[in-house]
C-alpha cells in the first residue's frame, strides 16, 4: 500500500512540474502521451531536469523501441517482446516481478509513438528488433571499455 500512495504522490508531482512548465515555458506537454515507451521513466528521472532530458533523448521518433522495464546489473538483460496492441504496458507488472538480475528490457512496437513508421510484417519487426538490441550491447560494450559502467 506504500508503494501505491509514493506512486501517486510522484504522479502528482510530475502533474505539477509539467503544469509549471507550460505555464513558464509556453509548451505543451501531454501527460497521457507523454511516456509510451518507458513506463519506468518517473522512476529512473526523479529530478524535472533529468525528466525532460530523458524525454529529449528518448521520446524523438526513430528512438529506439527498447524501453527498461526493471534495471539490473551484471548479467545480461531479459528482453521481453510487446503484446498484439504493441505497447508494453501489459508486460509490465511481469517484468518487475522477475527476480532475475539483470535488466529487463520491454520491446515495443514501431508505430506506437506518434511519428513512427509501423513495421508491417512480423519479418520486419523482428529484424528490426535484433538490429535494435545489437546495437544496445554494441553500446554496453563500449561503455564498459571506456569504465563508464
């Protein structure tokens, strides 16, 4: 029950920073379309300045459709791929149930976020899916070379 009161005190919170930012930055943010794709990203961007720079960095169309659902370290992630609808929100209460050390990393469907173009075959996503998660450990890799994990 904690859990659920914190949960509602960060969504009002965010209610309000964005409210605060459209009022003094004159944009328009949309809070039910706001956070298709990473439905942790409250979670992971507490601050209002880390918010918007994780929307800059992943909300663009052409961002990747790899979303964390549960963070992990020092095994390789779970990937769990998204249901008919494309998005992962049904995927979600599973994945942060799974005990598991490593990340789990949803993959969500391309057309989900406005501006996307959708994959029309299950051929097309699922190249388009392993191209996406190489690339995300070609990432790690280098990261890790450089001492930055």
């Amino acid at each position: 029950m904690k859990g659920l009161f914190i949960a509602a005190a960060a969504s009002m919170a965010l209610a309000a920073s964005a409210a605060n930012a459209q009022q003094t930055q004159k944009v328009r943010i949309n809070l039910a379309n706001a956070f298709p794709n990473n439905l942790t990203l409250i979670g992971e961007a507490p601050t209002f300045s880390q918010l918007c720079q994780a929307l800059r960095a992943q909300r663009a169309p052409g961002a990747t459709p790899l979303v964390t659902l549960k963070s992990g370290a020092g095994l390789p992630p779970l990937f769990f791929i998204h249901g008919v609808g494309g998005n992962l929100v049904e995927i979600l209460p599973t994945a942060r149930r799974v005990t598991y050390g490593g990340a789990v990393i949803g993959i969500r469907a391309r057309g989900v976020v406005r501006g996307e173009t959708p994959r029309m075959s299950v051929e097309a996503m699922a190249a388009d899916y392993l191209s996406e998660i190489k690339k995300r450990q070609l990432q790690r890799r280098i990261d890790e070379l450089l001492g930055e994990r």
